[in-house]
C-alpha cells in the first residue's frame, strides 16, 4: 500500500511547503525536478512511474496536490531513495547537487511555443485572476487561523500543560519500545489539505498502515500539538524516527498526526475539521475534552466554530474557482503539446531509476 501525503499546504500563512522534507539530499541517490507549464503532463507522468514502480514491488509514496488533489506533486521511491517531484511554482524545488544526485526534466522541450503565443493574452488573464482567487482564500484563511487562536485561548484555561503531560505519559505508557543510543530524525509533512473539493486528510490510510492507532477525539477543538510535541520529543531523544504531520493552521509550529513506522504507530486527531471513522481493535480511542467548561465559555467556542467553518468554506471555494480557471489555462498547453514525447521521457527516467535499484 503506498502512503498518501501533502508535502506543501493551503495555510493560514499563506502557502507552506515542506518539499525538502519529502527526501532529504544527503539520504538521496536520485532526484528528478520536473519543470514545465500547467496541463503538460507532469502528475500524469510521475503517476504512470508510480504504477510501474509498485508493480515492481518497490515501496511508494505519493504525494498530492493542494491545489488539486487528484494531482501528484511528487513520487518517492523510498526503498530505493528516489524522488520524482514537481519543480514548478509555488513549490519551488532547487537544486542541491546538479548532474549527481539531481536532475531537471524539462517537459517546454515538447510544447510548440508559436501556439501558445497566439493565447498569450488569454493565459495571461486566467493567471492574473487564480492569483487573485489564492489571495482571497489566503486571507480568509489567516482570519480563520485567528479564530483557531481564539478558541486555543480559551480551551487554554482548562486544558494546560499538566493536562497535556498527563495524557502525552498515559500514551507512552502503553507502547513498548528498546530506546537507541542515538537521535531520531523528524520529518515534516502535511496530511490534511485545504483543497478545491475541501479537507482531504489520509489519516485512514496510515492507520491501516499501523499495527497500532491511538486517536486524540475533541469536539472542542483542544490543541492536540500540546501532546503530540511531548510524544514526538520523547521519541526522537530515544532514537525513534518520526513522522510529523503539521495543522495548516499552524503550519510551522501544531502537530496534528504523528507516525513512528519502526514502532508500527500511528497517533492521529479527531476534530470538527478532521473525521476519523474507522473502528478496529487496533484503533484505541482517548477523549481529551474536560467537563469543566462553562456554558459562557461553549458559547463562545461555538460562536467561533461557526465562524471558521465558512471562512474556510470561503477559502474553499476561492481555490475550487482557481483550480477552474486554472483548467482553461491547461487547455492551451495541452493543444500545443506533443505528448508522444513524455513516453519517450518515462523510458528515460524508469531506466535510469533500475539502473540504481
């Protein structure tokens, strides 16, 4: 099965990325930065690598879009520390040691620059208008982010570090593990997007992943990261490795999922944003609300639910309408491509990557 995830964010701050987390260089034995405009084949191609890979028994993980989640921005071959990712903006991939461990793949190569030039003025608008549309659903975002402070802030006054040690110990308790003599490493990820078709989250598929899930359920929206950073601190000073999925209304600083695959676990949040369903016996449930709220206090919490709930679905909208206006602009490329070629370009990278697996 491979791993689903989000390597840069729709985010109160704007977009966030965390690509370099996806394949640090120093472990990499080859990186492809594919380059080319929208609608010339990118996801496509690295999907198709993807399936060729998995059918060759090699463990993948895939990457998506924010933008538009049906979409890969990347494609890690992990057994074999290989990355394919996209290198066009927003997500900006440089590269760190050219013609050795990284490559750009150039797909404007197959596309017919007179064509396009006919609908220069037409690309240009619909590109001027989805940059518009992001501005908008970033600032409803950054309010929305607000308000999450707010409801922080008053979760705050009954649920402390006292509260959040407990629960954190309570959870290290119950897993067994031989601690190393050594640092673990922590890697940033998102697992839950902001996108056009709203809050895609791949808890589900990293649950079924584990051989253990613990779920922190809150209906009062608690910050989780209070425990999740406690888990996470205690992992890596015992030389476990983990994964932190950030909240993209805190993208640099609130975990909301955590997973140690050495240790087969996988800690995860549930919300009012966030839904986990799944039920199985290796799935334990632990309810971090406290009873000690006041009905002023659930007022203003629900007050401040409400309000984030439609800036958010405002901001949803606003990437839905970019992600339309942004089709129109793929449709040029894709008359003015001649897509015989990407096969051409697979071949080259599938033989490159066997000639290192």
């Amino acid at each position: 099965m491979a791993k689903h995830f989000f390597a840069g964010g729709n985010t109160a701050d704007g977009f966030f990325s965390y690509f370099d987390n996806m394949l640090p260089i120093e472990e990499a034995k080859r990186i492809f930065v594919i380059k080319g405009g929208p609608g010339t084949g990118k996801s496509t191609l690295m999907k198709e690598i993807a399936s060729d890979m998995e059918k060759a028994c090699h463990t993948i993980e895939l990457c998506h879009c924010s933008s538009d989640n049906n979409s890969l921005d990347g494609v890690l071959i992990k057994d074999i520390s290989v990355l394919i990712v996209d290198g066009t903006a927003p997500h900006i991939v440089d590269l760190k040691v050219p013609g050795i461990v990284d490559e750009i793949v150039y797909l404007g190569d197959f596309w017919n620059e007179d064509e396009l030039q006919k609908h220069k003025k037409e690309i240009m608008n619909c590109q001027n208008k989805t940059s518009s549309l992001y501005g908008n659903a970033y600032s409803y975002l950054a309010a929305a982010g607000e308000l999450n402070k707010i409801i922080e802030n008053i979760n705050s006054k009954y649920f402390d570090d006292i509260h959040a040690k407990e629960i954190a110990d309570r959870v290290l308790e119950a897993i067994e593990f031989n601690p190393k003599n050594k640092f673990g490493k922590k890697r940033k990820l998102f697992l839950n997007g902001i996108t056009p078709d709203g809050i895609i989250n791949y808890a589900e598929n990293l649950s079924y992943m584990s051989d253990k899930t613990i779920v922190l359920a809150t209906d009062v929206n608690i910050n989780t990261g209070q425990i999740l950073e406690r888990i996470a601190k205690h992992f890596i000073e015992n030389g476990i490795d983990i994964e932190a999925f950030y909240s993209p209304f805190a993208p640099a600083s609130q975990i909301e999922h955590l997973y140690a695959e050495d240790l087969g676990l996988f800690i995860t949040t549930k919300n009012r944003l966030l839904d986990f369903s799944l039920e199985d016996e290796s799935i334990t449930n632990i309810n971090i609300d406290t009873d000690s709220i006041p009905e002023e206090d659930k007022n203003l919490l629900k007050f401040n639910f409400e309000m984030s709930e439609k800036l958010i679905n405002k901001a949803v909208e606003c990437i839905h309408e970019a992600r339309e206006v942004h089709s129109e602009i793929e449709k040029y490329y894709i008359e003015s491509m001649d897509f015989g070629k990407l096969n051409e370009v697979k071949e080259s990278i599938i033989n490159k990557i066997k000639s290192i697996s």
